[in-house]
C-alpha cells in the first residue's frame, strides 16, 4: 500500500520508510509505527511516522498481513 494518505496508516502497521539521511540515496528502513506525525490527510512525498525504535521518517508503502 501507498504511504502517501494518512488513513492508510495506523500504529502497529509495518512500513517502510525514508529516514532524512537517506532521502537521496533512497535507502529503505523496516520498522513498525509507534506514532503519526503528518497531521493532514495527505502528503506527497509520505506521511511522517516514528517507528518504535525511535527512527522518524516518511511512509514509502504499508505492510498489511
């Protein structure tokens, strides 16, 4: 799933997502959300989550089981 609408999100979800430091190389971080960031509805480049590990980046798709 996309990682661009918030509703598509919720805490307990696995992801993937795009620290800051890796914005340029793409590089992808598992993780599962503890917290959303994002406060509207949508956002283009991902919604902003923290993982529970504490990493903070933006949704590049959604692990649904």
């Amino acid at each position: 799933m996309d990682g661009r609408k918030r509703s598509a999100i919720n805490p307990g979800d696995s992801v993937d997502i795009v620290l800051k430091k890796d914005q340029r190389s793409g590089n992808l971080t598992k993780g599962v959300v503890r917290d959303i960031l994002t406060n509207s509805s949508e956002h283009p480049h991902g919604i902003k989550v923290r993982l529970e590990d504490g990493q903070v980046g933006r949704v590049k798709s959604v692990h649904k089981d």
